[in-house]
C-alpha cells in the first residue's frame, strides 16, 4: 500500500451545469479515478501500477443544490455551489479546473455563476481543462484571450464568431491543443484523448499508458482530427 504522505494532492473541481454532456467530464474522469487517494490505497487492484507523484481530491461544483439534469443519463448533484466556493472566506482555489460542455452551453447563454467561478478560479490554477464547448465558458469568463485554444468542430464557426475581438487563436484542426497551462480540446470523445496526454504530462508515460490499458482506451494523436474536414475547416 503506497504512503499518501509522500503524493501531493491536487484539488480538481468538474464544473457541471444543467444540460452538460455527460461524457465530457466522465470520459476524462475513467481515468483520472486512477489517482483518486482512495484508489490508491487500494492498489491491489492495480498492482502493475507504481506509485504516482500526484492524487488528485476531486469536487463537483454546480449552480444549485438542486439535481442537475444532463443531456442523457443519470440526474446528479453537485458537491457544492459555484458562489458557495467564491463566498467561503478565502475563497478556496483549486488546482485543476476540468469544464465540460453541452446543450447548456452556447455564447452567452452560460450559468452567470459557473461564469463568475471560472473567472476567479483559472488565473490562480495550476491547470485549466476544457472539452467541447467548454471552450466557450473559457472564452465567456475571460481567460482565453491571448492563447490557442479549440473546441467542438461542427459549432467552430460559431464559437470564433462570437469571440471575435478576445484575441483567442481558434485551431480548427486539432483534437486539443495545449497553450501553456490550458488544455482545451475539440468535441466529446476528444476529452478522452486529451487527457490521456495530460495524464502522461502530469504522472508520467509509465502510470497514464497503464491507465489507459486497464481501461483498453486507444487515444489519438494531437492533429488526428479528421473533424475538421467534416465541417469543413481546412
């Protein structure tokens, strides 16, 4: 059993909202569940697995205490508010911002608070993460502007017409693309992708390629985005 005073716990919040795409935030999450402390206590179950440099100590954050109701699936309920975590005196700040997107998620029309929450959050974070149109909620709050960043290819055009004038670089062909401290990727499965990369980024080749065999996950590549000629981009 490995020691968990030796693992630097990093605090990650998934944003979730009503109408969110379930896969955004749970594809990513298969994997980081690997680096759950509970889950390494536990590593019997993974005994090929060696001991990783971080855990992660994850909170799911939404607009209300109410259910949230996805675009399919389950209802779910947050572990706490958007203006709960800004309220607290200080506000907590967490390491890792994990921001899915959805049907509820469209240029302004965006939770104000979830907005408000990634605002304040992003430029105190050691990593911020985006798939599909959560790009835009990136974009909407205020962080994006001066980097490269993609987002789901069939509503592109849209996502860069609304933004114009944020000084943000759309990559049209990519399945995410990496601008310092943000990873943002293209739609849905290439939240999985993406963080088969920042896995290996974060604990290592060794731990994250093991992690995708227990799960038999094949990622792609960075620019393996035939998407982008299916809408039209290039």
């Amino acid at each position: 059993m490995p020691n968990l005073e030796d693992i630097q716990v990093l605090k990650m919040a998934v944003c979730i909202f009503p109408n969110v795409t379930t896969l955004d935030f749970q594809g990513p999450l298969e994997q980081f569940g690997y680096l759950i402390p509970s889950r390494l206590q536990n590593n019997h179950y993974n005994p090929e697995l060696n001991v990783p440099k971080y855990a992660l100590d994850i909170t799911y954050v939404s607009p209300t205490e109410e259910l949230v109701y996805p675009m399919a699936g389950a209802p779910m309920k947050g572990s706490t508010t958007y203006d709960k975590v800004l309220a607290a005196d200080p506000p907590e700040q967490f390491n890792i911002l994990l921001v899915p997107g959805g049907f509820g998620i469209r240029p302004n029309v965006i939770p104000p608070s979830l907005l408000k929450f990634v605002a304040h959050q992003a430029p105190g974070a050691d990593y911020v993460l985006s798939v599909c149109t959560g790009a835009w909620v990136l974009a909407q709050a205020g962080v994006l502007g001066g980097k490269r960043a993609t987002t789901n290819k069939a509503v592109f055009k849209v996502a860069k017409a609304a933004t114009e004038g944020q000084n943000i670089t759309w990559i049209p062909k990519a399945r995410w693309v990496v601008d310092g401290n943000f990873w943002t990727s293209s739609g849905v499965t290439a939240g999985i992708d993406m963080t088969g990369a920042f896995m290996e980024h974060l604990v290592g080749e060794d731990f994250a390629r093991k992690v995708r065999n227990r799960l038999e996950v094949s990622v792609r590549k960075q620019d393996d985005d035939e998407f982008a000629e299916v809408y039209g981009l290039v």
